[in-house]
C-alpha cells in the first residue's frame, strides 16, 4: 500500500502554459464523495414545481455541469427535456463526454464549453436553468441573475444550490495556514474570495430585484455528512477547496506534501474520527428556486 505521502505525491494537477483556475479540475477525486455531492441536487430539483409546456420537451441548461453524471439526472426527472450542460474546465467536460446521447424518454444530453461569468442565453430560451455547486466558484455571479431569468420562457425557473460553510474549519484552517508566514509569500491571493456566495436573505433580494423573479424559494441546510476513511475531510477538500493550492504549489511536490500535511493535522484536531471510525462533516448548503414572470 502506498504511503499518505507518496499519494499526495502524485496527485495530479495538468500542467499547461496560460493554464486557469478551470484547468485544475480532477473529476476522479471530485467523484470520490459523489454520494453526498449528488444528494443537495435532489434536494433541489425536489423544489422545482412543474415546467412550462414546449414540444417536444423542455430546454435545460446545467451550470457548472462537472464530470456529467449529475447533468444525467436531470433526465430522469425530464426525460423528454434537451439538456445542455455548461462547464469551462477541459478535464471535466472530458469526462461529461461519456453521458451524452439520447435520453430513454426522446430527449437529449449534451455538453458545451462556457464561462458562466459570460454565459448569457437568448431570450426566452430555457425552461429550466439550473446550476448545482458551481456558483461559488463564480465571483459577482448574482450581477447574471437578470440575464439568466431573462433567458427563461414564462414561468421557467432558475434553479440553484451552493455551498455555505466557508466559515466551517475545514476553509478558515485552510486561509490560516495559507496566511501563515511559511506560506503567505507563495499563496498570496491564490485562495478564493473567502465569501464567494451571499446569505439566504441576499439571494432572495438579488433575485427578485430589477428584471427579477416572480416569486422565489430559498432555504439553507446543514448536512451532517458521515464520513469514513483515513483524513476523510482532506480528502474532501483535494477534490474542490485544495485545488487552488495545489496548482500554485505544483513545480514543488515536497512544498506540496508539507502544506497537506500541516494541513492534515489541524484537520484531525477539528474533526476528529468518532465511534466507528466515522468523522462527522458538517456541511452547510444554500438553496434557490426562482420563477420567472
Ligand atoms: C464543484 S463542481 C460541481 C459539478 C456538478 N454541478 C455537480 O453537481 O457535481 C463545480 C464545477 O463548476 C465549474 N466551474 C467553475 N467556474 C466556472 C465558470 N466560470 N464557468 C463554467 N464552469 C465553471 C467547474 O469546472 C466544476 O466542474
């Protein structure tokens, strides 16, 4: 069995001249926690109420799409639907590749290349627009909400998750350290805006604003996430949060190490493993459900 530092070793980050934040993507290790990933879009798509009628069936849009699979969901609920998914990270739209096709009910899945901060549909073109988990990764990204509630047809919705836990430990143990003095010259403005999303009330204001919805259901959660496994936290993060370390740290593989094993430690200390070798994860999610006039 290899050791915990030879794994971290040989985590990949895609080398690249000019490469950006959406090349960093890993839709493995993103993949390996899909089951609590996959759950806040049920949840969501559980809150959106019927669609507006368009023969054949209605055009979807999935911001933020990542490695396909849950662009795929998407038809089951509408399996007549044309569901393009969106995403602006090679690896991942690579990987969303294998889900496209027709869908068993007439509709279809396919994928596109797209920078949600410019993504802007034409008028009245979906019926649903949808975005799970992305938005966070997207700064000013309630500046598209007009454009994108503008891009739905009469009562089409825009749907959205996205996190809320950039207060939890698992993100200011990550900013702490990046802002440690062993580390603060090198990671100098590599970690994100440490509020990428706005409160419950700020969604519900920017949404029903100028050119907004008609009427709007947001709502928060906080999953008690079980995990299992050696560092399940670190693991978690090497699959979203870390990235962004990682590539700045990628010509230095021992710099690298040390940052995750410090890292690692005061992980442990913060969620320690409980009865059964479970660490529980607290996750808070944000959750909209517009409706277009
Ligand atoms: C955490 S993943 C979520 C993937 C998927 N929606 C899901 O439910 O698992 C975030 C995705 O957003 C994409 N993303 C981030 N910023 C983006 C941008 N500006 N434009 C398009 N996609 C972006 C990333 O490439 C990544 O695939």
């Amino acid at each position: 069995m290899k050791s915990l530092e030879a794994v971290y070793l040989d985590i990949e980050i895609k080398p690249g001249e000019g490469r950006t934040m959406n090349d960093l993507w890993d839709p493995g290790q993103y993949q390996r926690h899909s089951g609590h990933r996959t759950r806040p879009l049920l949840d969501l798509l559980a809150r959106v109420p019927g669609l507006p009628g368009h023969p054949p069936g209605p055009r979807i849009a999935d911001l933020g799409c990542g490695p396909g699979a849950p662009t795929r969901l998407l038809a089951r609920r509408w399996p007549d639907a044309a569901i393009t998914g969106y995403d602006n990270s090679p690896a991942m739209l690579a990987e969303a590749a294998a889900h496209a096709g027709p869908t068993d009910g007439g509709g279809s899945v396919d994928f596109a290349p797209a920078d949600l901060a410019r993504w802007t549909p034409p008028p009245a073109s979906h019926e649903l627009i949808v975005s799970n988990a992305a938005l966070q990764w997207v700064p000013g990204h309630p500046e598209r909400f007009a454009a994108w509630i503008a891009g739905l047809t009469p009562g089409g919705v825009l749907a959205f998750q996205v996190p809320g836990n950039f207060d939890a430990p698992s993100h200011t143990l990550m900013r702490d350290l990046a802002a440690s003095p062993r580390w603060r010259d090198r990671l100098a403005g590599v970690l994100r805006d440490p509020h990428p999303v706005l409160s419950p009330a700020g969604y519900a204001e920017a949404l029903t604003g100028p050119g907004g919805a008609a009427d709007v259901d947001i709502w928060e959660t906080t999953y008690l996430q079980r995990l299992t496994g050696e560092d399940p936290v670190l693991d978690w993060m090497l699959g979203t949060g870390l990235r962004p370390v990682l590539a700045a740290l990628e010509d230095d593989p021992q710099a690298r190490v040390d940052f995750l094993f410090a890292y690692r430690d005061a992980l442990r200390t913060a969620y320690p493993a409980g009865p059964g070798g479970v660490t529980p994860y607290p996750f808070r999610r944000i959750f909209a459900v517009a409706v277009a006039p």
